[in-house]
C-alpha cells in the first residue's frame, strides 16, 4: 500500500515554531487536494489546513494567522508551518493528498509535543 511520507515532527516550547514536511511518492500523481489533520488522545481526528491544485486554502478557526500550509507541485510534497505554537496543539499531526481519480492516501502521522 503507498503511503505518505512525513516528517518534521516533536518537542518545542510554547510560542516557538515547527515545519512539517509531507512527501507522496512519485507514483502518486494527479494530486488534488494536500492536507494536514491532527489527532490529540481521547479526540477525533480534525482537519487543520488543506490546499487545492488551485490554490485555495482552508484553515481550522484555531490555527487561522498561526498556520501556513504551501505545496511544491514539482516534489509532490506539502508542508505545514507552524508559529506560535500552543500546549494545545499537541497531537498527532496526519497528511493526506486526494488525487483526481479519486484516491485518497494518509501518512504514518508524525508527533508533534508542545510544552508549556
């Protein structure tokens, strides 16, 4: 089964930052829609930024200002920069790229720990 590839994950102090990388192999192709969720214990899985081919955004309401997510097309790879990081922002932090098929594929999640 093909999977993601992330990395870029764990332990920073409150208000500094991180960058998540995310990388669909190359017999990936035709990605649409690239996005990050998040996963903290004892809740469900949420959506914190996804990004079309197109270029259009969506961020969750508690990351909008904090959070940037970009793309690099030609490396098939999406990012997340994280600013500001909060203690609540601990999770576990999940890529996923839907092509136009459609298929939808998931990394393994990567840990992301914020201390206060």
């Amino acid at each position: 089964q093909v999977q993601l590839v992330e990395s870029g994950g764990g332990l920073v102090q409150a208000g500094g930052p991180l960058r998540l990388s995310c990388a669909a192999p190359g017999r990936i192709s035709s990605t649409n829609t690239m996005g990050w969720y998040r996963q903290a214990p004892g809740k469900q899985r949420e959506v914190v930024a996804t990004l079309t081919s197109g270029g259009s955004t969506n961020y969750a309401n508690s990351v909008k200002g904090r959070f940037t997510i970009s793309r690099d097309n030609n490396k098939n790879t999406v990012f997340l920069q994280m600013n500001s990081l909060k203690p609540e922002d601990t999770a576990v932090y999940y890529c996923k790229v839907v092509t136009y098929v459609p298929l939808t594929y998931w990394g393994q999640g990567t840990q992301v720990t914020v201390s206060s």
